[in-house]
C-alpha cells in the first residue's frame, strides 16, 4: 500500500517532468509511472515541440513504462500526473491496466476524472481506477497558474510592439 508521504514524493517526480515541459516552452504538465517503488515512466507535454496532439505527458509515460517492462498491461502501477487527465488520456490508463491514478489538481475544462465525466469509475468499462485527488495540487496549480500569465503577458508585449 502506497502512503501519503511516498505519494508526494513520487508527485514531486511529476513536477519535475512539469518543469521539464515549461522549459521547452509546453504548457507544463508531467506526468511519472512508479511500479514496486520504481520510477519506468515518465513524461511531460511535447505537444508543441513534437506538433503531435497525442503526446500528453501521460501517454508519453505510458509508452516508456510499457517499453520498460515489455508489456502493454501496466498491472501494478500508479500513474502520478500533474493535471487531471483528458478524455485521451482516460481512455488509455484503462486500456494500459493502470490500477492507480494520483493527480494533483483538477483540469475543468477537460477532465476525464470527475470535472467533465468519470471515466475512472464508469461502470461501462471493463477496467476499474481507484483515484487520489489534490496530492501537491497547490504547486501544480501555482505553476500552471504562472505559465499561462506569463504567456498572457508575453502576447500583451507582442501587441504593443
């Protein structure tokens, strides 16, 4: 059983893939897959960098941790992001078998875990997620927060320029 204290240490492996995603200039969401204590995945938004609308930082995770174990069911693991999924990324923490999500805030535009829909607990699905939510949420939210001001006011320049 995973506690509070490894949950916002693993979080803070998040972040850092957030940190990563901001400095190349993505809007700044990580995201990391821990089996038996161990980081195998981890990921940050490349949307912008890789012009590929599929490279959330969850999918990225999930592709490496399934390359790290040679297998496509993620059995066992917890996904720790730094945002609430999307509907995209919902859909493949089911197909990928991950038993365990943990993010820290909550995405109401587009979230797939209780702000728009559920997917984690749709009964329609064949797969389960038990979920924590707002694990280090004041950081993440804080960084998110700070991005988007700093690109609003980075296009304020641009305007009067």
């Amino acid at each position: 059983m995973v506690n509070q204290e490894q949950d916002q240490i693993f979080m803070r492996g998040a972040l850092a893939e957030a940190d990563a995603a901001r400095a190349l200039g993505e809007v700044p969401i990580g995201a990391v897959i821990v089996l038996d204590g161990k980081i195998i995945g981890r990921g940050h938004n490349l949307r912008e960098t890789s012009n590929d609308p599929t490279t959330h930082a969850e999918m990225v995770a999930i592709r490496q941790a399934a390359e790290q174990i040679g297998h496509w069911r993620l059995l066992d693991t917890t996904l720790y992001v730094t945002l609430e999924p999307c509907v995209m990324c919902m859909g493949a923490i089911i197909l990928a078998r991950i038993p365990r999500l943990v993010y820290a805030c909550r995405d109401p535009r587009a979230g797939a875990v209780g702000s728009i829909y559920d997917f984690a607990q749709d009964e329609r699905f064949n797969h389960k997620v038990e979920v924590r939510e707002g694990v280090l949420g004041t950081e993440c939210s804080a960084m998110l927060s700070d991005f988007f001001k700093e690109l609003r006011a980075g296009k304020k320049m641009q305007k009067t320029l």
